[in-house]
C-alpha cells in the first residue's frame, strides 16, 4: 500500500515538472502577462522591471513613475494580443482604469507593449499610449 501511494506521488511530481519544462514561448507569454500587468497595476516593481529590456527602462520608468502614489490604477485588462511565431514577437493592447488620487475621477487607457522572445525569456522592449486619457 505504501508503495502504491509513492509511486502515485513521484508520477504527478515527475508530470508536473515535465508540464514546466515542455512550456513553450507562447504559454511562457500568457503567464508572463499575466504577472506583469497584475504587478505594474499593484506597483510590484521588483516582478515588473526585471522584464524590461535595458535599452526601453528609461521610457518605462518615466511613463509609470506617478503609478501607486498620484495615480492609481483600478484594473489592467489584456485587450489584444498579436503573437508572431515566426519571429517571437508580441505586440499587446492593454487597458488600464485609473484615477488620480486628487481628483476621483475615472479614466480608461490603452497602451501598446511589445515584446521580444529572447534566450528563452520574454522581454518588453517598448511600451507606447494607444487611445484614452494619458497617464
């Protein structure tokens, strides 16, 4: 019996660490959006910022730097998402809700991020206002 119950442990530890391991760009994206948007929107920056690609950090920093303080951020939803096989980009529409703490009122954005597929790691590389109020 106790063989059994092990056997049936190591078989779903083994399946869930080959489940990791056969994760492809295109889950790794899903999942990796998921975690950057929710912590961009709850100002985790340490989760967030590892993901920028050096070269767009600047540009990022200054579009978000009033986020968690003078504005904050109601819910980010992914509106779009345009996965390129063939060259391992993503181009992602996101819709953040927010409001200035000083004025209480509601305001809808739309950003465009892209991202770049690299050593087995994405990457956003530019973030850009697309439509709305601007941060």
């Amino acid at each position: 019996m106790k063989f059994n119950k092990i056997a049936v442990v190591m078989s779903l530890v083994f399946l869930a660490l080959g489940c990791g391991l056969a994760e492809g760009p295109r889950e790794k994206l899903d999942r990796g959006l998921f975690q950057f948007n929710e912590g961009l929107r709850w100002g985790r920056y340490s989760d967030v910022l590892p993901v920028v690609d050096a070269d767009a950090r600047e540009h990022f920093q200054k579009m978000h730097e009033e986020w968690g303080t003078t504005i904050l951020i109601t819910a980010a939803d992914v509106l779009q998402v345009l996965y390129n096989d063939r060259e391992r980009k993503a181009d992602i529409s996101v819709r953040y809700s927010w409001y200035r703490k000083k004025e209480m009122t509601a305001y809808d954005t739309v950003t465009k991020q892209h991202w770049e597929y690299r050593v087995g790691k994405w990457w956003l590389v530019a973030e850009e206002f697309q439509s709305g109020q601007p941060f």
